[in-house]
C-alpha cells in the first residue's frame, strides 16, 4: 500500500512538473517590424529568468494574427490594428483578442544613397506606389525610371502604407514585393532606380530616409502625429495574459522594456501610455 501512494505521489510530482515546464514557455509569432523589439527583449527577460523558455519567428502581422486565431501563439506581433473580420473569427474560435500598444512606428520612405531627391510628399508618393508617377524627373531627381519597392501583403506594414498613403488604392503591379523590412533595405540599398518604406527602426546608412510632407521622421514628429505616416505597433493576447505570457507583456512595457524599444530604434511610449492596452481593430 505504502508503496502504491509513493507511486502515485511520484507520478503526481512528474504531471506538476511537467505543468510547470510547460507555464514557462511562450511562443511569440507575427511582424517583422515588431521582431527586433521582441528579439531584444527576450534576450534580456530570459537572461533575468533562466527557466523561462521564449521562442520568436517572424513572418508578418497576418500571419501573426492567425496564429493568435489558430492558438498557435501566446503573442502575436503587429504593426497594424486588428481587423473586424479577425476580431469574428476569434471569437468564433474562442479566441478575445486583447491588443497592447508596445511602441510608435513612423514608417519611412527610403531611396539609394545617391538619389539626389530628398523629400516627397504624400500625394506624390501615392501616385509613386500606384504606378502614375514613373519618373524620378517628375519629382525634382535623375531622369531615371522608379523602381517601386513594397512590402508583400501579409505586412502589416503594408496596410499601414495602403491606409496612410494610399488611401487604399491598390499597389502598381510592377512593385517588387518583399517578405521583410530587412529585405527592402536590402534590395533599395543596391538599386538606384528604387524606392521603399520600412519602420523606423530598420533605418540605415545603407539607404537614405526621405521626408513626408516636408517632416523628418524622428521619436518627436512620430510622438506628436506630426509626421503623417506613424502608427502604433502592438502584441495581441488571447484575453488577459497570465503567467509567463503576461510577465514578458509587462516587461515590454516597463521603463526597462521601453529602453529597448528606443535602443532598437523605435519610438517608447511615453509613461501614461505604458499602461493602456489598446482595443478594437479597422476593417
């Protein structure tokens, strides 16, 4: 007898274990633009809690999303506002998508190095990004054909650029499309011709940033709404977060986590945002 509850008391401590192991995962899908913010933070959050296991991977915030629908993720990352058509089919899932603004994104327009224009306006990259506009002569640079450089469509990224600057005119279907903010860096970084817009914090001096409007993007203009292409970018939890899923949630937010987000190069909130978890999503 005395033996048969050992064995169910150590099969017990085994299931408790084996519980407690699994509390300490979290997995963490969605934007590429989000993922230096979330990579940096993981690294120092897990460094502070060694028996925390985080893994990350990017693939865009739709792709985000539906693994948040799918409970495939603890956090999707995104860089664009839920959409009511994902919000339903969430809930048809049993999913409650909760969003938390983590930081400010100022998306900006980049060009090679040696494109001697510096600055467009809104309307003129519309026109650019829908195919009107072919010329870099027609807008004060080289007489030289425009390469058009967008992210592909499961970009959050590039619904943001659709909404801000489009006013959701469809893309010319010349546009070069990429997977990654890295990869438009990339990609404009070796053609003269080119222009495409990432987030603020993939900037570099492999490209050169154009003004919008006449304004610098900057922590400031993006802060202020002065610059006209920032926007929020968020992490979606099934509901309130708890254990492991809400300590990282709430790392992101502290003044150390925010930290990070400038030092990635995004722009931190500023402290009575911290706390406020944002809601509701755009069609």
């Amino acid at each position: 007898m005395v033996r048969k509850l050992l064995a169910v008391c150590l099969i017990w401590l085994a299931f408790g274990a084996n519980l407690a192991l699994a509390a300490e995962s979290v997995v963490i899908k969605g934007s590429t633009t989000v993922l230096p913010i979330a990579q940096a933070a993981l690294e120092v959050h897990m460094k502070a809690h060694p028996g925390v296991n985080i893994s990350l991977s990017a693939g865009g915030s739709g792709d985000g999303i539906k693994a948040l629908i799918d409970k495939s993720t603890d956090i999707a990352n995104s860089s664009r506002e839920i959409k009511d058509k994902e919000i339903t089919l969430a809930r048809a899932h049993g999913v409650e998508p909760v969003a938390y603004t983590v930081a400010i994104d100022a998306i900006v327009p980049i060009v090679h190095p040696k494109n001697k224009v510096n600055g467009l306006t809104i309307d003129q990259l519309s026109q650019i990004y829908q195919g009107k506009i072919t010329n870099w002569k027609e807008v004060g640079g080289d007489n030289l054909t425009i390469v058009v450089v967008s992210r592909d469509s499961s970009s959050g990224t590039f619904e943001s650029w659709g909404h801000l600057v489009l006013n959701n005119a469809r893309v010319t279907p010349k546009a070069q499309l990429q997977a990654s903010s890295g990869a438009v860096v990339q990609t404009v970084s070796k053609n003269r011709y080119a222009i495409g817009y990432i987030g603020l914090g993939y900037l570099n001096t492999s490209v050169k940033g154009l003004t919008v409007n006449g304004i610098t993007a900057s922590a400031k203009t993006a802060l202020s709404k002065e610059y006209p292409v920032a926007r929020p970018l968020y992490m979606y939890t099934n509901r309130q977060p708890a254990g492991e899923t809400a300590n990282f949630i709430k790392f992101v937010l502290s003044p150390a986590g925010q930290k990070l987000v400038a030092k990635e190069g995004f722009v931190p909130l500023i402290a009575e945002e911290i706390r406020k978890p944002a809601q509701k999503g755009k069609k």
